[in-house]
C-alpha cells in the first residue's frame, strides 16, 4: 500500500509541474485534462502526507519513552502515544478506502427515469412525489434539473418523467435510487381509508459525451409527430416531437418537451446516449456489477428497494435495513442520511473484498 501510495505522490508532483508548463497552460484541452486528475490525487495525497507526519511523531514519543523522565512526564507521552496511534489507525482506515477502485461514473452528470408502475393513479401521484424530492436534493447540493421529457396525468401525477441532474457528483450519490420505490398510504381518491400500496420505478443512468458513446447516424431512425397534452398552439399543428429509434439495439426514445424540433431532437439524444451507455456497460463489467450487487443490490428496477410508509412516517431501505421515522423530511430531499448509510456499506463491502482477494 506504501509504495502505491509513493507512486501517486509522484503522480501529484508531477502534475503540478505540467500545470506550470506553458504549453500544457496555452492547450485548453491538456489544462483541463491535467488539472482534474490532479484534484482527483489530491485527497490521498493529503491524507498519505498527514499519515506520514503521524507516523513520525508517534515514533519520536515512543522514543521518548524510553528516557528518563519523571511520572507525571512519562503519563503525559503515553496519552499522547495513545492519541496518535487512534490518528494513525483513522488515517489508514481513510487510505484503504480513497485507493478503492473508483466507479468511472461518478463524476458524470445523471438523467433519472421515473415510472409509475403497480398502482395506477396512486402509482403516477407517487412518481411526481419523487421527482419533487429528487428535486429538492438537487436544490440542496446546487445541483442544476432539466426535464427532458414528461407525461403527465390529470390529477397532478407524472406516467413518466424524464430528467437529468447536473454538477458535481451528481452521478456518485445518486445511482444508488435506481430501483423500485413502493408507497403504502391511504389515497386521495379512497373513501374507505384503506391503505394502499403501489410502486414506481427509477433508473439513475449516467449521462454519456459524444466520445463515451459513438452513434452512426444511419443506426437511428428519426420520427416526427405532432406534440399531445397541453403546451399552447403547437399541440397537435406542429410536427415539433421527435422519436429517435436506436436499430441495432432496439433502444426509442421519443421528447415533445420542448416547442423546437431541434431541442427536441438533443434531449432525445442525450437520453438515448445514456441508455446505450448503460446498456454497453452492464454488458462489460458483469464483474463489476456482482460486486455492486453483493454491496447495495444491482440497480434493477424491478428489484424493491425502498418502502415510504405514511402511517407510521417510516421510511426503510431494504438492501441495508436502514429505517427511518421522518417520511416528511426524506420527501423534503433530506436523503443524505440514507445514502451516506449506502456509501459507507458500499465501501465496506469492497474493503472486505479487496482484502479477500
């Protein structure tokens, strides 16, 4: 561990004299390249150089123990020997875990799939109940929405709605919702005030770059219609929504948000990136993904993970048994409790792993 961690070190130093190199500083492209991994290096290397100057006191007090000194003295080094080796032992701790693999995406913008599923109405009402909390937690972290795409229903509740997340770590924090979020309350439309339960889907895709995913323009088959629902005169005149068919993988997407055709058009494609992104890697790192799924589930959305109980105000994560009792909060976007819960069980599952292997 050491020596990788001396390698990273030259790594960082390395970079900072790219950085001061006037033809890295005049090459936008390098600029950016370089500055990135270096603040990418530059947690471990803080904490290696803290680990370090630990490791040095504590061998300058154990040495100091070893003179002669009075009792009040040598108590004194030996709290302090006992204060630094509880420093050294957070400090490794820390280390193992910034020299995990890190998930490639996490730095990556999202576009987050909500579905009412089992349910009906109740299903749709829940849905837009979990774009407003993902919302909110957007809002919270300076993270920037934009709908993509969006069918509502009459009463307030979204069939589908698509939309992505943008800023920093959007992807590392949010890729843990992907799955299927079931409600139990009494619905607004039930006389009886019997409980319900229904669920809606969502999947947390990372949002791909042209260079992550390349698209042969003949592979899509482009369709335009007539936008329905309601957005004004061009309902139902102008042929302004678009359906992007993907022919080798069967993958449609289709976007009436928005008035232009063209912006129609690049929100469609950014969806459909996204999915054939998701598609190639869930196909190429199966290894991966058995990891994922022995830490926190895998992401499918047929796969129950989380249960929004109202009459109790219980909220419970099923894959780490995490419960809860503030309903309102959590609807409110406070879901860091929760998916710092799911980051920490992440990270020990693939400690335990590493030092398996």
């Amino acid at each position: 561990m050491l020596q990788r961690l001396e390698s990273v070190v030259e790594r960082y130093d390395r970079l900072t004299q790219l950085l001061c190199d006037p033809n890295v500083m005049n090459d936008p492209t390098k600029l950016r390249q370089f500055s990135k991994e270096q603040s990418d290096l530059e947690d471990t290397v803080q904490t290696y150089r803290q680990y370090k100057e630990v490791t040095i006191q504590l061998q300058d007090a154990k040495e100091m123990l070893e003179e002669k000194l009075d009792d009040e003295m040598r108590e004194m080094v030996k709290m302090e020997i006992g204060e630094l080796e509880e420093q050294k032992d957070d400090l490794e701790e820390r280390i193992r875990i910034l020299l995990l693999p890190k998930d490639p995406n996490d730095d990556k913008n999202v576009i987050i799939e909500i579905r009412g599923a089992a349910g009906g109405d109740e299903a749709a009402l829940f849905a837009a109940d979990l774009y407003r909390m993902y919302v909110r937690y957007a809002e919270k972290h300076r993270l920037k929405v934009e709908i993509l795409e969006a069918n509502p229903t009459g009463i307030g509740g979204y069939k589908e709605i698509i939309f992505s997340v943008n800023g920093q770590g959007a992807y590392s924090r949010l890729k843990f919702e992907s799955g299927a979020h079931r409600v139990q309350r009494i619905p607004s439309t039930e006389s009886g005030g019997r409980i319900h339960t229904s669920t809606s889907t969502v999947a947390v895709l990372p949002e791909a770059e042209e260079v992550d995913v390349q698209i042969n323009e003949n592979d899509v088959r482009v369709d335009l219609f007539c936008s329905s629902g309601a957005g004004g005169q061009s309902v139902n005149t102008t042929k302004s929504a678009v359906r992007l068919t993907h022919v080798p993988t069967g993958i449609v997407v289709s976007c009436q948000d928005e008035k232009s055709q063209h912006k129609n058009k690049d929100k469609a494609m950014r969806v459909l990136r996204a999915r054939l992104l998701d598609k190639m890697q869930s196909e190429a790192t199966a290894e991966y993904a058995e990891t994922r799924k022995s830490a926190v589930g895998t992401g499918d959305r047929s796969e129950r993970i989380r249960t929004y109980n109202f009459p109790q105000s219980r909220v419970t994560d099923h894959r780490i048994g995490l419960t809860l009792h503030k309903l309102d909060q959590v609807l409110n976007g406070e879901l860091d409790e929760i998916i710092d819960a799911l980051i920490l069980h992440e990270q020990t599952e693939l400690l335990r792993n590493a030092e398996g292997a």
